[in-house]
C-alpha cells in the first residue's frame, strides 16, 4: 500500500514547476495579459507541449503516453501553482476523456492523433449539459448545430469545440467552420479563456457512442472537476507559500509579523484547511482510474470541497500580505482570480453538492 | 498510488469477519468506565471487559506488537491489520477494544523508558483493564503551559513525598494508577526540574473531589495530595527528564483522540435520521440547507479520511514525508467532530438538545453529548490556538513569540 504521488509523478510534476519558473514568472505572465504578448504565450505554450504534456492521457494505441489522470493531477497542481497561461484542462484532459469513452474508432483515430500532433487543440462547452441557462443553448440536428453556449472552456486559437447538449450528447465542431462566431467573455481571470459561441447550423460530428450512452460526457466532467480541484490545490498551496515567507521578511512593531499569533494562526488555519485537499483530490484521481463505483461521488466531493478551502485560503493569504496583497505590484490576485473562477467552472459547490447527494440517492 | 493491502491481507480480513460475527451482539456485564466506550447492542453473549481484552489479545486483535512477557499477543506491529480490525469491529457492532490513557499513552512510554520491573509490574494488568490509569499533568496554574507545573517531589529516605494539586485529571475517581507530573528538582530550569512518577491512588494523603463538566456525563477531577508517599522507583526516566517522557506520551494522545473512520460512521447514521424525521410534512434530507451543508459536511469527512491513509501510508512506507498531514490530525479532527455533531443537534432542532432520560430522545441523545464532549476535545490535549502555534512553529518555520521576561 503507498498513498501518494509516485516517483515518476512527482518528477514530472517538478519538471512542469522549473519550466515555468524559468519561462513565466509573474512578470512574464502579466506581459502576456496586459499587452496581448502571443509569442511569449506560444513559447509557454511550446515549451510545456515539448514536455509532453498534450499526450499525457493518449492511449498508447495512438501513440501517446497512456498515463492515468493522477498523473494529470499532478500537472496541473503546477499549473495552478503557477498560475499558467495555459489551456490544459479542455485540450489534454476533457477532450481526451470524452473522445476515448465517446468516439468511434475514425473518431479517435482522427482527433487523438490530431491532439498528439499538436495539431488539434479543443475548446469545451459542457456549461449547457451541468447548469443551462434560459437565454442558451443549443440543438443537433441532422449533424448541424444551432444555439449558443456560454462559458466555453479554452475556446481560444483553438481549432475545434467540444458541446454537450442537454441530453450528454457530444459533438466537434470545426472553428473555422463559417457558421459560428467566438465571442470572449471577460472574467476576472486572465490567465485562461472563456467564451461565448453562437451557432448558425455549423457542421457537427457527433461522437457515436456518446448518442446512447451518458458516460462519456459523464467522465469527462468528473475528471474536469478533478483537475480543477487539483489547479486551486496548487494555486493555494503557492498562496500558503508566499503568506509565510512574507510573514518572515515582514516587520511592524519591531517584529516580524509572522510572530504575531493573529498571522501565525491565519497561516495554521490555511495549512490544516488545505493539507488533506492533496489527499482528497489525489484519491479522487485514484478511484477515477481504478475505482468507478466510488469515482464520481469522489471527483464532486474533490470539487467543491476544495473550492471551498481555497476560496478561504484566498482571502486570508491577501490579508497576512497587508495592503500590499490587494495590490497589483504584488499580483496576489493572479492566484486569488484563478481560484474564483475554478470554483464556478463544471458546477459551482452548491450545484456539485446537490449532485452528490443525487449520486448517493438521497 | 496503491490502496491494495496485499493478499495476505485478504486472508486476514476473512478470519476478522468471522470473528465479528461469532461475536456479535456481545455485551458487558460491568459498567463502562468511560463515556466513550461503544454501545453494544443488547443481547448476544455476556462477558465482563476483562475476560474480552484477553479474548482479544489471544486472537492478535489487540496489544499486537506488544511481547508476549508483559502481557501482549508478540507479533509485528501492522499498521493495516490494526485499520482491518478496527474497521470490521466497526461494521459489525462488535466492542472495540478498551482504550483509555493507560493503554494509549502509558503503556507505549513504559515499553520504550520503562524499567523491566515496571513493564512487568504494569503492562499486562493495563491491557487486561485490572489497572486504569489516569493522567495527572494539568494543575490549576499549568494547562496550556505545562512546563510551570508545582505539585512538588521530595525525595526523603528512599521515597518520594508529593504535595500539591492536579486538576482536569480524566478517570481519576476509578483509576488505581496516576502517572504523574511533579516537580523534583526546584533549581533547575522551567523544563529540567520535572520527574515522571506512578502514583498508586490508594496512598494515604491522596483526596479526590470529582469536578462535574458539561455534560453531567463524562466527569475529571481535582486530586489533592497532602505528604503522599511512594516507593522512589516508582520513576519513569531519570530524575528530572520528565518532561522528555511526558513529551514521549503526549504524540501518542494526540494520535488517539480524533478517528475519521468513526466520524465517518456519524455521517453516516446522520443520514439516517434525516431520512426518516419530517418537518411540516418535508424530510430533513430534503430540506435545501440542511442537505447542502450535509454534503459539505461529508466531503470534509471524506478528505479527513484521505489524509488519514496518507499518514498511514507513510508509516509502511519510511521516507514518505507527511510531517503537516500528521500534525494537523488533533485540530482538524476534534473541531470537525465538533461541527458534525453540532450541525446534527441543528438538524433535529428542539428535539436535538432533549437529554439524558427524556421522552423522544434520538440515538440516546448522543448528538447533544458528543457536541459538548467534542467541546471538551478541543480544549483537552492540547487546546486549538496551542495546536496553531504548533502548525505555524514547527510546520511552516514561523518565527517564535518574543519570550516575556519571567517573573
Ligand atoms: C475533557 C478534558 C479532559 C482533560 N483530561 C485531562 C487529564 O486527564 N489529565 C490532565 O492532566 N489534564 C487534562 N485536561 C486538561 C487539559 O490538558 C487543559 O485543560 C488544556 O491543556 C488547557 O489548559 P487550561 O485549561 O489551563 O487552559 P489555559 O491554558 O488557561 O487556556 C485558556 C485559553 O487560552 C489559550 N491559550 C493559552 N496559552 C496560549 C498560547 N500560548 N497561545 C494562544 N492561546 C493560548 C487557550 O488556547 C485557551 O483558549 C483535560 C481537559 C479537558 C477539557
């Protein structure tokens, strides 16, 4: 019996950290935000994808690495810790998941080779399918799609789009089919995309086994929520990081404020709230791999208990950093942002908590 | 990640169940000394705790790794074992094992600083429940700051004479045996002046006035002692490292206070009330807040749970660094029993806080109790804020409190 991170996991999981320390440091970060730098972007991009990171969950029959989603985890606690400028979630882990479970064999033929290439990205709308709202949505029909969808994942420069409709039906789109139109949302994070895309009968192809079957749509959201659980874990565990060593370096009143037990227990509370997160979130992950029965009650419990920690951990990470947190010198909110958007990401806690008790038949 | 136990461990669990159910419905026929000890259903086989910690200990159920010659079953100590006994006992309502601060705390300090006369003298008697042992650190003016203890040791012709004070002092009004802080060496520093001594609780000079808590139920003590007298190799340690030994039996305690298996099985019999109660005409479970906080509730359980193998996971796996998961166990465990069996008392609202012998209690009243007793958790064995102040010091390397000048 070992519980934990294996050592190829951690490895990998430290080699994305050193890469993005080197190649996107804060100030990088907010070049690449603040004056639309794309080359800095692609090279972040390249960088990671030459990592390997697009064929992490590839079944080896295509060529890729075959590896399981606690290996993702592991990726993207870095991601997260570093808050990177970088679509992983839709492109290397949602899209995969819903084409493997969902795809028929030219399917996956084409799309999972295409992601291995580098030559497919994918964008995700799955909002529809896990909370619709009145003025969207959208139908498929005759392997054409009208409607709209709002809060597509990674919907930028990408060229295809995954869309869940009402019914867990799957369908790709083409993004340079004519018939659509990419609008970008503006949230508060801005280190990843969001999106709203209108429909006008662009061509659909429709994943077989996901007409009949729930499941792949299904597993392709519990893993979202896994990896975005495991985004806020690294994001906070970066938060928790930089509170104490500025509680260090910090004095008022000729001390340092991390010897004022107001600050100290600020910082105990983020380390006890957030210390059984990595377990949660690394046995969500496991039984997703291994244990179905317990998966999906395990990747919703991941999801919003961690939104919930960390969304603490937000706040009182900006305190102990004083006035200087809430600045953007300091860009505490990068982390702060991040967090705030993955809590409303694939269900909010209180709509994942209403599908937990459903999963339990209560 | 792996979370099988092996196949030998199949095996294992097999021969557990079938003695949980040889065992079933067994239940005591003298009274539990502790609030705490399991409920036992009514029924089934008749046996008094002693004549069960032996059928225990003979099966490897209990006392596993402690050596046959003072009182033990003498095998390896095995961490999953231990997790499968304690997890089949659970399902199957089967009586745990007894526990109490001789067994989890004196017991592992006399098997690693223990004289051989003392393991001998002590541990089995302890295993069996023919010795229960009460705890005497705390004094009126030493709780959190342990270390300013007064009660004082003189050592006059071959025999310590303690005069002084206890308070808090858990199980005292039926222990035969105290271990006991006490001040020796009234030179030394703070820390360097204190010994560990047995005190056996028949000597002359002893007066205990049991102090009643919050719940009317659980009941410590206050323990007086005026020229009492015992032998002097009745010390753990040497003369004046005490404080070493007592430090030895507090990481025990601290282990041994929160459970998440257990609090996991209050998740769960939660859910059955709020099944089966209604509230003008609507369930519980299906009343929007109350099930939305349930959920959160049992996630927090469940991430407790996690962790826990984590720290297990760590003790078969030597290297495996779980330092913070370890350390945070007291605190997160006893608060979020806290919350749980308060949210419960919420739940069932005017009917949660009915007590003791009323008509329509629910489960015994146990949510009331555990609320407060949990209460009494989080302050006993090291308070919340002293717990913090521990995470933050010794977890996160954060700078000490400037020491006030002593007075
Ligand atoms: C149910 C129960 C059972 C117990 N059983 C035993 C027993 O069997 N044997 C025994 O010896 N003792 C026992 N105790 C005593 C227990 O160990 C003490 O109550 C505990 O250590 C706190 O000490 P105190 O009561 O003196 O509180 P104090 O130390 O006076 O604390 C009062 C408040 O001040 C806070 N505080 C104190 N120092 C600090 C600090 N440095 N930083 C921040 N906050 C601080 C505390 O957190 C607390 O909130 C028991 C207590 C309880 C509640």
């Amino acid at each position: 019996m070992y519980f934990g991170l294996s050592e190829d996991q951690e490895f990998f999981k430290d080699n994305v950290s050193k890469f993005l320390q080197d190649h996107a440091p804060l100030d990088i970060i907010k070049k690449i935000i603040e004056d639309d730098e794309h080359d800095l972007k692609n090279n972040i991009k390249n960088g990671l994808v030459n990592l390997g990171i697009n064929s992490l969950l590839i079944p080896e029959e295509y060529g890729g690495l075959g590896l399981d989603l606690l290996f993702a985890t592991a990726v993207s606690q870095s991601l997260g810790e570093n808050i990177a400028p970088f679509s992983f979630l839709s492109s290397y882990v949602m899209a995969p998941i819903a084409l493997i479970n969902g795809g028929n064999t030219e399917q996956k033929e084409k799309y999972l080779k295409g992601i291995l290439e580098n030559k497919y990205k994918f964008g995700v709308g799955f909002s529809e399918s896990i909370s619709a709202r009145n003025d969207f949505g959208f139908i498929f029909k005759d392997n054409k799609i009208n409607g709209k969808s709002i809060f597509v994942l990674d919907a930028d420069d990408v060229s295809h789009l995954l869309l869940a409709d009402e019914n867990g039906v799957i369908g790709v789109v083409d993004t340079s089919d004519k018939n659509i139109e990419i609008i970008k949302l503006t949230t508060v994070d801005k280190t990843r995309s969001y999106s709203e895309v209108i429909f006008k009968n662009a061509s659909i192809d429709v994943l077989e086994n996901s007409i009949t079957d729930i499941e792949p749509l299904k597993k392709s959201i519990d893993a979202g929520r896994i990896i975005l659980a495991a985004d806020s874990l690294g994001a906070s565990e970066a938060l928790i990081r930089k509170a104490v060593a500025y509680s260090k370096e910090r004095k008022q009143f000729g001390r340092a404020i991390g010897s004022f037990q107001a600050v100290k227990h600020m910082c105990a509370e983020m380390a006890s709230d957030l210390e059984p997160c990595y377990s949660l979130v690394w046995h969500a992950a496991h039984c997703f791999d291994n244990i179905p029965d317990e998966s999906r009650l395990m990747a919703c419990h991941a999801k919003s208990h961690v939104s919930e920690v960390s969304k603490v951990i937000s706040k009182k990470a900006t305190e102990v950093h004083g006035g200087m947190g809430f600045t953007d010198l300091m860009g505490i909110h990068y982390w702060f942002k991040r967090i705030g958007v993955n809590r409303q990401n694939l269900g909010s806690p209180e709509t994942i908590r209403e599908e937990a008790a459903k999963i339990q038949n209560l | 990640m792996n979370l099988n136990y092996g196949p030998e461990y199949k095996n294992f669990k097999k021969e557990v169940i079938s003695f949980c159910k040889k065992w079933e419905g067994v239940h005591f026929v003298d009274e539990a000394k502790s609030p705490l000890t399991p409920i036992t259903k009514v029924g089934g086989k008749k046996i008094t705790r002693t004549e069960w910690q032996s059928i225990l200990i003979k099966e490897g159920y209990f006392a596993r790794s402690i050596p046959k010659e003072y009182g033990g079953y003498g095998g390896e100590s095995d961490v999953i074992k231990n997790r499968i006994i304690a997890t089949e006992f659970s399902n199957h309502g089967v009586p745990s094992p007894m526990s109490g601060q001789g067994i989890d705390m004196l017991v592992p300090t006399l098997l690693e600083l223990g004289t051989e006369q003392q393991k001998k003298q002590y541990i089995e008697k302890t295993l069996l429940g023919e010795i229960i042992w009460c705890q005497g650190y705390s004094e009126p003016n030493a709780g959190s700051d342990l270390a300013s203890l007064q009660t004082k040791g003189e050592l006059v012709d071959g025999n310590w004479v303690i005069n002084g004070q206890k308070i808090w002092t858990s199980t005292a009004q039926y222990s035969q045996m105290m271990f006991c802080l006490v001040r020796t060496e009234p030179e030394a520093k703070k820390h360097a002046g204190i010994s560990y001594l047995l005190i056996p609780m028949e000597t002359p000079g002893i007066e205990i006035r049991p102090l009643v808590d919050m719940t009317l139920k659980a009941g410590f003590n206050e323990v007086f002692f005026t020229n009492v007298t015992i032998p002097e190799a009745n010390i753990v340690g040497k003369r004046g490292e005490g404080w070493a030994v007592a430090n030895a039996t507090l990481t025990h305690e601290r282990g041994s206070l929160t459970n998440p298996n257990a609090t996991m099985n209050r998740v769960n019999s939660l859910i059955n009330i709020m099944k089966k109660e209604t509230i003008n005409g609507k369930k519980l479970i299906d009343i929007p807040v109350y099930r939305d906080k349930l959920m959160t509730l049992q996630a927090k359980v469940m991430a407790f749970q996690s962790n826990s193998l984590r720290v297990l996971s760590a003790k078969l796996n030597p290297g495996q660094d779980v330092k913070m998961a370890g350390m945070i166990q007291k605190y997160y465990g006893t608060e979020l029993r806290h919350e749980l069996e308060g949210f419960a008392v919420d739940v069932m609202g005017e009917i949660g806080t009915l007590y003791e012998s009323s008509p329509h209690l629910r489960d015994k009243g146990s949510w009331q109790f555990l609320y407060m007793y949990y209460l009494g958790l989080i302050i006993g064995g090291g308070t919340s804020q002293i717990q913090k102040n521990i995470i933050a010091e010794r977890g996160l390397g954060m700078p000490r409190e400037p020491k006030v000048q002593e007075v």
